[in-house]
C-alpha cells in the first residue's frame, strides 16, 4: 500500500483534532506538532486553517450526498429504515466538529455558508422522499404538507443531535453521545402516522440500540 500522502495526512490529523478539541481551539501549529513536521510544510498544502476546515468540508459534502440518497427498494422494513437514517448519524458523527462549531465556522468562512445550506435543502428532499416511501410501504396516513413539516423537523433532529447531547453531558458524566437515541428521536416524528404494528417494530428495534 502507497505511503499516504502529507495533504491527506493533514485532513486526517486535522479532523481528529478537530473532533477531539473543537475547530476553534485547533490551530495549525497544534496540527503540524501532531504530525511531527514543519508549520511551512504544512502550509505549503493549506495556506490556513480556513483551507482545512474547507477541505475536510468536501469530504463531509461527499460523504452525506452518498449516506442520504433514499433507499429505492419497495416493501422495507422498520430496520431497514432505521439502518438508513443510523448511517447518516454515522456521518454526522465522522465530521461532528463541523456540527458542533457550525454557527463560528459559517461566521468565519462565508465560502461555506451556501454549501452548508445545500447539504440542509439535500437532507430536507431526503427525509420527504423516505417518509414518502413510509407512507407508501405501511399506509401511513400523511399528508403532503405534514411530510414537509416533519421533514423540517426531521432536519433540525439530526444537524444538532450532537450539540443537544454535548449540553445534556455538562456536568454529567453519565451522558454521552448515542447515535441510536438521535436515530430514535428522529424517527419518533413519524410515529404518530405509522399503524400499532410498524410502531411496535420501531420501539423494538430501538430497544437493542438504546
């Protein structure tokens, strides 16, 4: 296997750092001691941190567009939903620092504001179309409107899991990040529409997650 290269190194160590201490408390010096080289070999790849934080934005880009593309398939069942949206929690959780530190990295990087808000609208069609399958698969009777909403709702759940849980965990140490619970939570909004049987499933599947 080819050595990986200094540039992916970078993303690599930046994103644990990040991760581990929060974008804003991270700087390329901390990043270049981490890796055991130079800050000028580190800035001839990224000329700041702002390029960094840019660039391990696309990989997060790429990454979601791949996770949220709704499954096709006719007939799933609750677990295959569940799955679904578990593996966008996943993805979110890969790249938490830019969930974590949105609100201060969108004020610094205006080049990223509109591409953060692609990725909303994304996820928005993609939380419509799997309660569209919903609907289509058990006979849930919602609305188009109510879809848009929960849709919304859906959303707003999932962009800041990770930050309800970070608060939830000040002082307590109890409290620690779970995917399945965010993944529970999500799905919950959909629950009122769905029959006595798919609901049973849901808490079942949640019940070996949670």
């Amino acid at each position: 296997m080819p050595p990986i290269k200094t540039r992916d190194r970078i993303l690599i160590t930046s994103l644990e750092l990040f991760n581990l201490c929060g974008e804003p408390n991270t700087t390329t010096i901390d990043i270049a001691n981490e890796m055991d080289i130079s800050p000028g070999n580190l800035y001839y790849h990224f000329r700041n941190k702002d390029e960094i934080t840019t660039g391990l934005f696309a990989l997060y880009e790429t990454a979601m567009n791949e996770a949220l593309e709704p499954p096709k398939e006719n007939k799933l069942e609750m677990l295959d939903y569940w799955m679904y949206v578990h593996i966008v929690f996943e993805k979110i959780w890969e790249f938490r620092f830019l969930h974590r530190d949105m609100v201060s990295i969108l004020e610094r990087n205006e080049r990223l504001q509109k591409r953060f808000n692609r990725v909303i609208d994304r996820m928005q069609a993609a939380w419509a179309a799997v309660i569209q399958n919903m609907r289509r698969d058990f006979g849930a009777p919602i609305s188009d409107e109510d879809i848009d909403a929960v849709a919304n709702s859906a959303v707003i759940t999932a962009m800041y899991w990770l930050n309800y849980q970070q608060i939830r965990a000040m002082g307590n140490a109890q409290v620690s990040a779970n995917l399945g619970l965010g993944v529970y939570q999500l799905l919950l909004l959909i629950s009122p529409w769905l029959q006595e049987e798919q609901r049973d499933e849901l808490a079942a599947v949640a019940a070996t997650y949670l």
